[in-house]
C-alpha cells in the first residue's frame, strides 16, 4: 500500500531538516516543495541497502600458500624473485 508522501516546503525543511530525516528514517517519504512545486522527495533506504556491508569494509580472507616442507619462507622469495614474476 503506497502512502502519500508529506509535503514541505524549502524554508521548512531547512529548519526542520533533523525532525523531517527523523520522519524518513521511520519510513515516510516527504517531498520538499520550492515555490509550490516538487523539487525532491525523500525516501526510505531499503532494507537490502541500508544493511549492506561495502566490499572494502569486508574482512580479508588470509592467502593460503602450501610450501614444500624442505625449503624456508626465506629460500621461497630468493627463487621467486631470482625466477621473475
């Protein structure tokens, strides 16, 4: 069911623009109104976006690398760098 967006003028929601987020963040959608016609309207963040996590704030997961057991870390980079990338 869609609800009928509340409508404010610019003036008003320049002194009011805390309490109208606040109205948003509760699920209304406001349209913001310059000189009696609609510029803007807010809407709700939806749920899947709002919660999302950012790729770059995902923990890393670790490189796994199997060395030969009769070699060193050290000796693995000198034969690495010796053979080139």
């Amino acid at each position: 069911m869609q609800t009928v967006p509340i409508s404010v003028p610019l003036s008003e929601f320049r002194a009011n623009t805390s309490a109208i987020i606040d109205l948003v963040e509760k699920g209304e959608t406001v349209r913001i109104l310059r000189h009696g016609k609609p510029v803007a309207e807010l809407v709700p963040m939806a749920a899947e976006v709002a919660t999302k996590v950012p790729s770059w704030k995902r923990p890393i997961e670790p490189l796994r690398y199997l060395k030969p057991p009769s070699k060193s870390g050290a000796q693995m980079i000198v034969e690495e760098r010796e053979g080139g990338w």
